[in-house]
C-alpha cells in the first residue's frame, strides 16, 4: 500500500495506492463504521464485506435522488450512528457521491471515506471532494465541496467490471489528457484499452498518474472559481445528453468533447479535434449522436457553469492546454444548432 498525502483548505486527505479492501480495518474502527454501497458491487464481492455494517443501494443514476438520502439517514439513525461514525462508499460514482453528500449533512458532518470500484470513480468521480445528488433532469444541483478523509485504491474491483464501465472510465482519462497532459494523450493514442486491462502495472500507472492530475487541480483550486473549471471539458453538453437520452456518463461526455472540440476550432483555431475523435473511438467511445437539439440546449441553460446570459465554456487552444471562454447563450444555441445537425 503506498500513501499519498493532499492538504486541501480544511482537511488532509489519504490516498492509498495498490491496496487492498482489507487494509481498511487497518483505517478505520470496524465497530464505528458503516458501509455504504450498491446491489450491483454488494453481490459481486459478497466476501468482502463480511463482518461489516452495510447500507445497500438500489444501482443506477436515478437513484441518485433526495429520496435515496433520506433513506440513508433513515437508516444511520435506526443503527444509532452518531458523531463518531464513519462512513465509507464503497462503489461508483453514485455511491461516492451520495456517500459524500451524506456524510457532509448527517449530524451537521461526520468523516468519511471512498473505496472507488469503477475505473470512472478511480480516476474522476471519487476525486475533489464534490458530493451531490440530481434534481429531476439537472445532474449534480444540488450537493456540498468537501474532501473525503481517503481514499483506497484497490483495482481487484475491476476484475467483475462490465466492458462498458472500462469505456466510461477511458473517456475521463482521455479528458485529463486533452485538458492538461499532451503526453497522457499521446501514451493514450498509442495504446488500447485492451493493453490496460492485461498490463497490471501499465494500469496502476494509468490510474495514480489521473489521479493526481486531477487532485493537483483541485488542491489549487478547491471551489471551482478557476482552474477547476477545466475539468468540466465535454461536460456542459455531456451532462445535458446524459440526464435527456440516459447515455451512460462516459459516452455523453465524449460526444460533448467532440462538440467542445469544434467550438475550439471557431473561438481558438484548435487543430486536433481528428486527433481527438480518433482517440475516443479508438476507446470504443461514441463521437456521433442523433440528438434534438432543443431537447440538450434546454437543459444546457440551466447548467450551474451559467452565468446570467452566458455559459463558461471549457475549450482547447491545443491538445494539453485547455481554457476557459465564457460563451452568449444566444450564440452558443447557434454554434450547437450547426454541430448537431452536421453530424
């Protein structure tokens, strides 16, 4: 297990590398913990979980909802959990997300922890302290910034992991590269997910090298004010797709790059959009999409990067070196209007 320490503005926070769900009773006390984790991951790894309290979702994105919380506490309350228990989520981004949002409100705040078991949670949603749930179509509306206490890197979750997650997960990565990391994206290129997924080592790489990408940002940025702003690439369009046809979060974020990509070529002169799209097929990611684009743009105005009659928009300059650029919504609605109906 190798530990990697952040100080974020009000709390350290642990991440601990190539290690195992076991170590956790090395982190926490057993007795005052409490698990929080879904069907999907609770039957896959029934073993692990043994002689551990348990709260077990229903799996899926709608179920990221108020009603879902409410639940939760409801049960937290019944075990008699109080200000000196832990919570851990153990799961993908729905788990972390609501296990976050959970621990920040229970009681006023009590500590908490994630065990990521997606590739999209290891290297993305589990990262940067945003906890939250969905309001109706608006994803992630309402919820808090706060950092977990760790974070447990164990990649033998990935063993029973559908093919369709590891493409998710790929779309983050090759996210991080086109935003930050010129050469991620080009290791991405030329690799396959095939290659990761037998290469053990290639993967732990993969996986710490995104990880701390992204806490790096968001250690210089917690609140989302500037820099921070560069992890939404692909996400104002992406998020819409998502919440409207129920894409899987990683094929509406791709096909919301490819869009961010041609906005970059008129705002910015970008060039590598081909050298993108190629990257996200070659991940087995969508880059087309028959959409309504009245639909996507409706949902799109109510995204939380709106600003009065703008939209903060993350775009590329060039592969590795991303910005941000606040956009009119009536141009925006234009530009979109042209790129949807093109492709």
């Amino acid at each position: 297990m190798h530990k990697k320490t952040f100080r974020f503005s009000n709390k350290i926070a642990c991440y601990y590398f190539d290690a195992r769900f076991s170590d956790l009773e090395t982190l926490v006390d057993k007795k005052h913990a409490v698990i929080i984790t879904d069907e999907n991951v609770f039957h896959a790894s029934f073993k692990k979980f043994k002689g551990w309290r348990a709260i077990v979702l229903k799996a899926g994105e709608e179920y990221k909802i108020q009603g879902t919380v409410d639940k939760i506490i409801s049960q937290l309350i019944e075990m008699g959990a109080d200000r000196k228990t832990f919570l851990i989520g153990v799961g993908g981004g729905v788990v972390t997300d609501i296990t976050g949002y959970v621990g920040s409100v229970y009681m006023r705040g009590i500590k908490y922890a994630f065990v990521p078991t997606s590739l999209l949670a290891m290297v993305d949603a589990s990262i940067g302290g945003k906890n939250g749930i969905d309001v109706g179509i608006y994803k992630n509306l309402v919820g808090t910034i706060n950092q977990p206490d760790f974070l447990l890197y164990d990649i033998s979750f990935l063993k029973t992991l559908p093919l369709g997650e590891w493409i998710n997960g790929f779309a983050e990565i090759i996210k991080h590269g086109a935003i930050k990391d010129a050469v991620l994206f080009r290791e991405l290129q030329k690799n396959t997910l095939a290659y990761y997924q037998k290469n053990k080592l290639a993967l732990l790489k993969l996986i710490r090298r995104n990880v701390l990408l992204k806490s790096n940002v968001v250690q210089h940025d917690e609140f989302e004010t500037g820099e921070r702003q560069l992890l939404n690439f692909g996400h104002t369009l992406g998020h819409a797709i998502e919440k409207v046809y129920e894409l899987p979060h990683g094929q509406a974020i791709s096909i919301g790059m490819v869009a961010a990509c041609i906005i970059s070529e008129n705002y910015l002169n970008f060039t590598g959009t081909a050298k993108v799209i190629s990257t996200l097929e070659q991940y087995g990611l969508p880059t087309l999409s028959n959409i309504d684009p009245e639909k996507v743009l409706d949902v799109m105005k109510h995204d939380k990067k709106r600003v009065r009659q703008s939209i903060n928009y993350v775009l590329l300059k060039k592969i590795g070196q991303a910005q941000i650029k606040a956009l009119p919504i009536n141009e925006l609605e234009k530009i979109m209007y042209s790129i949807i109906r093109a492709r």
